[in-house]
C-alpha cells in the first residue's frame, strides 16, 4: 500500500496487533495536536496559510490527530510497532528484593570508592605541600 492510499484510506492495518505501542504513539499525536490547537487559539485565531484561507488550532489538531492515526496504520511502521510490542513482552524484570540488593550494593561499593579516592587526595595534597609544590 502506497503512502497516499494509506493515508487516504480509513481502514486499519493489523487491528489486533501492537495495540498498546500504536494507542501511546496516537496518544502523544492528540497530545501534539492539543498543543498546537490551545496555542493556536492562544496566540492567534487562526492560522493563514495562503493568502485568504484560515485554518483554526481545531483543525490543525484535527489534522495532526489524523495524521498520527494515518502513521500506525502504514504497513511498515505499523510492523515495527507489533514487533517492538512482541519483543517487549519477552523481557524478564528482576524481582523487587533483586533490584534492591543490587541497589545497595552500587552504592556500598561507590561509598568506599569515594572515601578511597579522598583518601588518596589527601595523602597526594600533603605530599606535594611537604615538597613545597603546593602553596594553599
């Protein structure tokens, strides 16, 4: 399917498939959309685009909200986003009690490295102080 089809077309491409990832990116086309519409109206009542047509924020949010619709149902992005969704449902989280023991020892472990390198800064200081190298 060409993209001017695609976008022309009202029908879906694979509409059991990658809902979650194709609803979070129509999610955030509306969000845009909104956007553009609220500053629009805001700032101006309507955009001119050619010399005597107007367009309000509530068409272009219209327009981007189609268009973000349009998008995830073109075949090849619309593959990637069932494919992304496949592969996210294959990870395996670490438990809570995981997460936390590894947390903890990071910040053991970074706690006596700082207090190492500290240590090391302070015998470098007063050596260089005792060869009068550094006047502080």
């Amino acid at each position: 399917m060409s993209v001017v089809k695609c976008f022309l077309s009202n029908s879906e491409y694979k509409p059991k498939q990658g809902r979650l990832f194709r609803l979070l990116f129509k999610v955030v086309g509306l969000v845009v959309g909104a956007t553009l519409a609220f500053s629009a109206n805001l700032l101006i009542p309507s955009y001119e685009i050619f010399s005597g047509l107007n367009v309000s924020g509530g068409v272009i949010a219209v327009l981007v909200g189609w268009c973000c619709w349009r998008i995830v149902q073109y075949p090849p992005v619309a593959d990637f986003l069932i494919e992304v969704q496949v592969e996210s449902q294959r990870i395996s989280w670490s438990s809570w009690s995981s997460v936390k023991r590894t947390t903890t020892v990071v910040l053991v472990a970074m706690g006596i490295l700082s207090i190492y390198l500290l240590l090391c800064d302070i015998v470098i200081q007063l050596l260089l102080r005792s060869l009068c190298i550094l006047n502080i």
